[in-house]
C-alpha cells in the first residue's frame, strides 16, 4: 500500500516535470513566432506529425491586403518603395515590378515634393493624413495618405494607404458645377421676374399717365359743351369714359397682380372680423341698393399679409353682390372652421392649424365645369357689358392665397350660387422659414 | 378772413399746369405762385424769392430734378425745411408713399382726374397747414 502510494507520487512528479517541460517548450514556441523567428513549427499529434505555420493567419492578410481597394505601399528610411500592393501599381498604371524599388517621390508632382518630405519625416514619428495628387507619365491623381510607420522585416518601415480620390472629387466637383449653375438660374430667375415686375410696374404708371388725360378731357368736354353737343355726340362721349374707366381698373388690376410677385410679403396677425367689417362699411352704399343680407360668422385672427387678405376678401364680397339674381336679394354668408389638415374635407379641430373660409352666395353661379377656368388671368364667363370687371379679381384672389401657403376652391351650379373655399394656414411659420432659405441661398452667392 | 396760402407747383406736364391753374385760381383761399415746370427751376424760384410759399406741391416724375430729389434738397435746406410738401403723380404706389413719408413729405396723393378731384386735393393740403 505504502510502495503503491510512493510509486504514484514518483509518477506524478515526472509526469509534472514531463508536463513542465512542455509548457518551456510551448512559451519558447509561442515567443518563437511572435518574434518572427521561425514561420513552421511541427507538432506530434493524434495523427502523427502535423505542420503548422503561421501561413493561415499572414496569408488572409496578405488576401487582405492584396484584394484591399485602397492601395497599400511601404517605404524604408530612404523614401523607396519596398511593397505595394497590385492596387497601388494599377493606380498608377504601372506594373507593380516597375513600382517597386522606385522612390515614391517619383510620383509626386515636382511642386508637391517638398511638402511630402516633410509629411513622411512627420509620419515617422506619427499618424498621419493628408489629401495629395500623384502623378504618372500622363495622369494626374488625387489621393488621400493614411500613413504608419511599423516594424518590417525587422526594419522600420513607413506603410501608407492610398485611397483614390478620383471618383470623389469628380462628384464633388460636379456638385460644385451644379450648385453653381443653380444658383445662377436662380439668380437670373430673379432678375428676370424683377424686370418683369418692373416691366409691369413702369407700364401700368405709363398707361395711367395718358389715360386719366382722356378721362380730364372727356369730363371737361362733358360739363363745359353740354349745350353745343348732340345728343349722339354725349353718348359717344359716355362710351369713351366708360372705357377709359375700365382701362383704369385693367390696369390698376394688372400692377396690383405684378406686385404679388415680388418676394416681399410681411406677415401679421390679422383679425379677419376687422377685415370683414372694413369691407362692409365700403359696400355700405350697393348692400343697401341691392338690399343684400351679409351673415359673418366669428372668423379667427391668422397670420397674414393684412392688405392682400382684405382684397381677397373685397374680391369675395364684390363678386358675391356682382353676380346676383335680378329678382332675388343676395345673401351672402361668410363663415369659418379650423382644421386639423390642409385639405379641404380635413376633419375639423378648434385651434387646428388650417382654418377654412366658406364664402357663400345666392346668387347666379355657373356650371362647375368652368371651377378652373375663372380664376385663370383675363378669363370671364359673363361679357363685359353684363358685368363689369377686368378678369383678374379671382387670378389675384388664387396669388394671394397660394401666397400665403393657402388653397382655393370653388363649388357652384349654374343659377344655384357659389361657394367659395378658401383654406388659409394660421401661421406663416413654415413660409417666413422657406423665405428665409431662399435668402440664404441667394446671400450665399 | 386770414391771408391766402401761398402755393408753389412744380410740373413739367402742359397739360396739367392748365388743369391746375384753371381748376384753382379762383380759389379764394388760395393764392398761386408761378409754376415751375421741373425741381430746379422750383429751387431757382426759392432762391431768388423773399416770400416763401405755405405749401409746395411736387411732381414726382419731372425731367432734371424728380420729385423726391427736389422734396431732399428742400429738406435739407434749413430755409426751406419746414415747408409743407405734398407729393403728386399719376400712380402712387407703396415704395412712393414709403420714400416721400420718410424724406419728409406731408402729403403724398395720386394726381386727381376731375374739376372735384383737385378742389378736394387743395381742401387735404389746406387742413395740413
């Protein structure tokens, strides 16, 4: 028992010397291959002698660094070219037996040399990168360097990634051209709808200038010959200031149009209740000719340009009493709901963000076929001598509105009155943020 | 009854310098100076005046001097800054309205088109004196 005890206790000491032993060995081994010492070792296993090298591990990079997109070069004290990887070589487009050994300089334009001197001689010490160009025979490349300096074949070696940046600057620079061109339609865009402001502006006040003579003379003809003229003659007299007044409202019309255009629009609370009775007390006079009832319901304070919204609302108004039946009293109701969307069956929300204004009438409509049709520029369904007007009221009624970031709508049957919609956002936040972008864009230039 | 306001137009336009005088010179509250038929010609009169008028009425579109050119000479001239200046043309647009109210004008009104129109344009400026 005691023999049998001793002889297990010799055995496991040299079964623990044995083991020792192996662990020596497999350190040794171990610094053997991290030191690069040998690349190979042989181990006894299971299965007899089986070779192991380092070759699994060296060989994926060495994949990796060959199937690598970028291009990968080292280079020794001297600046020459010890590696590099088949990329780098068809970068250039040279073979890679002609880049090695060649210094790297060679391929730095002559202006460039001195500063990448000066970036290898830093990168020794540390990381770096910097954007450069490198050039072959007839190419001209930009790169960008990523460079490490790391022990090679026991010698320190500076190992630089390049990464072509031909495709990148050609799309930056494409960006550039179309940035450019773009701001340059811009700018000419508005130059041309400036001019053609002016245009309109500069005309409208020259027109005016001839025509209210016609208008001076016309009256003093009236009021100073009355006796000398015949009866014919007065009313050819009376045409022409019934025309000469038209032509003023066309023209007023057409300057007040070519206002809207002009990027100028300054929002403020405006209580549309105001507004509304401001209109009222000017129609004072054809209300009571016409004998029209006008039910305004409480209409809410948005945020707008305070003289357009009054003459979209005085377009609303005048239309509503203009287009009346003959026989019947108009009666116009101007109501309002606020909405949760900008869409005209939104559902309805108090303090909602839209709100919709229905201006409704009595009086003759028209078919709803023509909805589109009236608020086009000049367009009129009624001849001129039905109803007076110069075609422009509803075409600036749809500016304003599309102005103010607003939809317009029209719903009507012919002889059943009309029904005006006009859905306006409370706030001009999201426009006065867009005028604000385009400022920018434009102050940039 | 106090004295006639004495009232200085400039206007290069024929036509309305007829519609002017023959509108106003019956006036009893008022008392015409000789109109000028541009700005320079206005100052030129000023100048060589010791009487100054109660009111100037400017043209805004006239040949050499314009109206708001002429209405910030005016102004800038301490002997005749504290005239009363009304702006006239034939459209008054916003900008206009804006330029003469900051350069100093009283007044700024578009040109009237009837024998009515001008007695109330004279009634306006009077109130303003």
């Amino acid at each position: 028992m005691e023999e049998q005890l001793t002889k297990s206790i010799e055995s496991l000491e040299a079964e623990l010397e044995e083991l020792r032993h192996q662990l020596y060995e497999a350190q040794e081994t171990i610094d053997a291959i991290r030191t690069g010492q040998i690349d190979a070792i042989v181990v006894n296993g299971s299965n007899g002698h089986e070779l192991y090298t380092l070759k699994t591990a060296d060989h994926s990079y060495r994949v990796f660094i060959e199937k690598m997109t970028e291009g990968v070069v080292s280079l020794n004290h001297e600046g020459i070219i010890l590696y590099c990887n088949s990329q780098f070589a068809s970068l250039l487009n040279m073979p890679i037996s002609r880049v090695i050994g060649t210094p790297f300089q060679d391929f730095v334009p002559e202006e460039n040399k001195r500063s990448i001197r000066r970036l290898f001689e830093e990168s020794w010490s540390k990381d770096c990168k910097e954007e450069v160009t490198l050039h072959t025979c007839d190419l001209e490349i930009p790169v960008l360097l990523s460079l490490t300096a790391l022990e090679f074949n026991e010698n320190m070696a500076l190992n630089i990634i390049v990464t072509d940046l031909t495709i990148q600057k050609r799309t930056q620079q494409q960006l550039e051209t179309t940035n450019a061109q773009l701001a340059e339609m811009n700018h000419e865009l508005e130059l041309s709808n400036h001019d053609l402001q002016q245009f309109a502006s500069v005309a409208s006040h020259d027109l005016q200038e001839p025509l209210r003579k016609i208008q001076m003379f016309s009256n003093l003809l009236k009021n100073q010959n009355k006796e000398i003229l015949s009866e014919e003659s007065q009313r050819f007299l009376d045409k022409i200031m019934n025309s000469s007044k038209r032509m003023k409202t066309l023209i007023l019309d057409v300057l007040s149009y070519s206002r809207l255009s002009a990027n100028n629009n300054v929002f403020e609370p405006v209580n549309l209740n105001d507004i509304t009775k401001e209109l009222l007390d000017d129609f004072e006079l054809i209300i009571q000719e016409k004998k029209a009832e006008i039910r305004v319901g409480d209409l809410p304070v948005i945020e707008a340009n305070r003289g357009q919204i009054r003459q979209v609302f005085q377009n609303m108004v005048s239309n509503a009493l203009k287009f009346s039946k003959p026989d019947l009293a108009p009666v116009i109701e101007i109501s309002s709901t606020y909405l949760v969307e900008k869409f005209f069956d939104g559902l309805p929300q108090p303090d909602g963000p839209y709100c919709l204004i229905r201006i409704k009438d009595n009086g003759i409509g028209f078919d709803q076929k023509y909805q589109n049709h009236i608020f086009a520029l000049f367009e009129r369904l009624h001849s001129k001598d039905s109803y007076e007007g110069s075609g422009i009221g509803l075409s600036i009624t749809k500016k304003i509105i599309e102005k103010h970031d607003g939809l317009v709508h029209v719903r009507s049957t012919s002889g059943e009155g009309a029904e005006f919609l006009l859905l306006l956002p409370v706030s001009q936040e999201k426009n006065k943020q867009h005028a604000s972008a385009q400022e920018d864009l434009i102050g940039r230039r | 009854m106090h004295l006639r306001k004495k009232i200085l137009l400039a206007e290069d336009d024929q036509d309305d310098q007829d519609f002017f005088h023959d509108f106003l010179h019956e006036r009893e509250d008022i008392f015409l100076l000789p109109i000028a038929s541009n700005g320079e010609e206005l100052l030129d009169y000023l100048a060589s005046t010791t009487e100054l008028p109660d009111a100037i009425i400017l043209d805004q579109n006239m040949p050499k001097l314009n109206g708001l050119q002429t209405l910030q000479l005016l102004k800038d001239t301490s002997r005749y800054s504290n005239i009363t200046v009304m702006v006239y043309s034939t459209s008054t647009d916003d900008s206009l309205i804006k330029r003469s109210s900051l350069l100093g004008a009283t007044l700024v009104v578009s040109k009237p088109s009837s024998y009515k129109g001008y007695q109330r344009m004279i009634d306006e400026l009077i109130r303003h004196l």
